[in-house]
C-alpha cells in the first residue's frame, strides 16, 4: 500500500500542476498569433475543389475519372 499512497499522493500535486501548466501551454500555441491563417488555410482543405477532386500533376483529368486502383 506505501506505493500506491506514494503515486496517489504524486498524482494529486506534482502531476495535477504539470498537467494544468501542459494544458495553459497549448491553449497559448493555439491562440498564438499569426496561426489564425494556419487555421483558417486547414480548414478550407474540404472545398478548395468543389466540382472535382484535384487533378494529378501533369494531367488534365480531375482524379475522380480515374479508377482508385493502380
């Protein structure tokens, strides 16, 4: 039982506050500034083609023409 009062004892202070400062760390990488393009480029992805998917390089043919299978 000395162990597991030990951890407990650990994870009630020490591990509590590192996870709390880990957390404060990424709500700031996040809210940084300058990532709002980052973002907002990120979210687009779904409608940068919205007739087709995106052509393979070096062809005129949207993908979706093209059997998935190569």
């Amino acid at each position: 039982m000395e162990t597991y009062t030990a951890l407990r004892q650990f994870a009630d202070s020490w591990a509590l506050l590192f996870l709390f400062l880990f957390f404060g760390a990424v709500i700031l990488w996040v809210l940084r500034p300058g990532s709002g393009k980052t973002y907002q480029d990120t979210a687009d992805i779904p409608f940068r083609h919205e007739d087709a998917p995106a052509p393979r390089e070096g062809r005129d043919q949207p993908a979706a023409n093209e059997e998935a299978r190569t």
